[in-house]
C-alpha cells in the first residue's frame, strides 16, 4: 500500500519541507501577537496551558511560551519536532514547552494522561482536511476531549470562497536564499478539495537542480461548512475573523474560527 502524502510530505520528504516553515518564522510574531488578543477577547487566562495541533517546526507554541504560556505541541513529523526542540532551546523555554511526535488523528490517545487539561487548542495555517470529513470531525472531538471546561479551540484555514474567486493553477514562491518552489493546483468544485503538486528547487549558478517533487490533496471549507464540523463535533462556534488582525470575514480573507467548549 502507497503511502499517504502526508506521510511523504511531512517524515519522507520533510528536509525539503521545513525550508518553508523556517522561512514564515518572522510570520509566526505577528501570528501570535493575533492569538493574544484572541485570548483575551475569549477569557483565555495568562500563562494557560496552549494545545498546539500540527505544530511543524513549533514557531507558534515557541512564542507563545516565550509570553509565559504552557505548551504542548504535536506533529507527525520528527524532524519538524527536532528543529521545534531546537528552537525552544535557543528561546530558553524549554521548561514552558513540550514537543510530542504523533499523528494527530491519535492525539487524544497521546496526550490523555496530562491532567486537567488544556485551555486553549489552536490549529493553524490549514492544518487540517489531509483525509476525509469524518476524519477531521474525529480530531475535533478528540481536542474538545483534551479541554477544560470553557476551553476554546482556535482553528486558522484558508477561505474556500477565497479559493473560487481568486483561483492561481500555476504560482511559485521564495523558500530561502537560492531555492523556491512552484505550485500547480487543481481545486475540484464537486468535493473541495484541492489537488497541489509542489516542485522544489535549488538555483546553483544559473542552473535549477530541482530538488524533489511531493503531490497532495485537503479538503477545504467555506465557513458554514467548517462551523457544521466543529458543531457536530461538540464544539460552541462563538466568533469567527477573516485574520489575526481579529477584522471581520470577508470573501477574500481567510477563516479564523474560534468555538468553545461548555461549561
């Protein structure tokens, strides 16, 4: 049996994959600097305990302990958790931040022993819609499992509707000095899903080596299908922005959904 393309992506092929998240760390500040004001729209106490699902190479769950809040972030990928380890340590929050290799369809199974609890869960940067809609509706339920009473979930995607009126087949984008990788897309309007072959590659002189190629497939949601999954999940939606500037939802931004869990 094939492997899935997360699997690839993120284990196999995750040397070429962590360029890209090494060059969004500066993203990362002004990311958190967002959540923090979401948490303290949404009663979020200072120095809570922070689930960081899917968390790459810990950018976020770095930040926010560096703040004083305590965090666990989780990835399927050993290599993006080693450089999150690495991080932690350069930032001198090692003590406030644990970093769990794990596949997050099993993340209650992982983190179901830790007490009382997290305060606050976040998924970013569309880190979710790899398999199917059960599948994301079980990762849902299993992070409300891992929440306290009054816990919120913060869940960052990309806008379907933005997707539709604003559709690229073929784009490409810097990684770091001397390599990028182009994007072709495919976005299939009967299911949502959105099909993307990433090509990387390396400029040596005026030459490109490319580097390796690594095809995928998410669903994605426009905000009343995503509210629906977080609902039947067990979740309260309770706000939604376009971004972390918290402004309102538009077509062309991106999906911010924050739900919460009763009491």
């Amino acid at each position: 049996m094939s492997k899935h393309w997360t699997e690839r992506l993120f284990i196999d092929e995750a040397a070429l994959f962590i360029g890209s998240l090494e060059g969004r760390l500066e993203e990362a500040v002004e990311d958190v600097e967002g959540l923090l004001k979401i948490f303290s729209e949404h009663d979020v106490p200072e120095g809570g305990s922070v689930l960081d699902l899917a968390c790459g190479i810990g950018r976020h769950s770095v930040l926010l302990a560096e703040k004083g809040y305590k965090t666990v972030g989780v990835d399927i990928s050993p290599t993006l958790i080693a450089r999150a380890k690495e991080l932690a340590n350069e930032s001198n929050v090692s003590e406030r931040v644990e970093f769990v290799v794990g596949d997050m369809r099993k993340v209650w199974e992982l983190l179901r022993d830790r007490g009382e609890g997290f305060d606050v869960a976040v998924n970013l940067l569309t880190s979710h819609g790899y398999w199917d809609e059960e599948t994301d509706r079980d990762i849902f339920r299993q992070t409300l499992d891992l929440a306290k009473p009054n816990g919120i979930f913060i869940i960052h995607t990309v806008n379907r509707d933005y997707l539709v009126r604003n559709f690229q087949a073929r784009d490409w984008t810097p990684i770091q000095e001397r390599r990028f990788m182009t994007m072709e897309r495919r976005l299939d309007l009967e299911n949502s899903r959105m099909f993307v072959t990433w090509k990387y590659y390396e400029q040596q002189g005026e030459d490109l080596i490319h580097e390796g190629t690594v095809e995928l497939d998410h669903r994605v949601y426009s905000i009343h299908e995503l509210r629906k999954q977080v609902e039947d999940s067990g979740w309260k939606p309770v706000s939604c922005y376009g971004d972390f500037d918290m402004q309102p939802l538009t077509m062309d931004s991106g999906i911010i959904l924050v739900a919460k869990k009763s009491a």
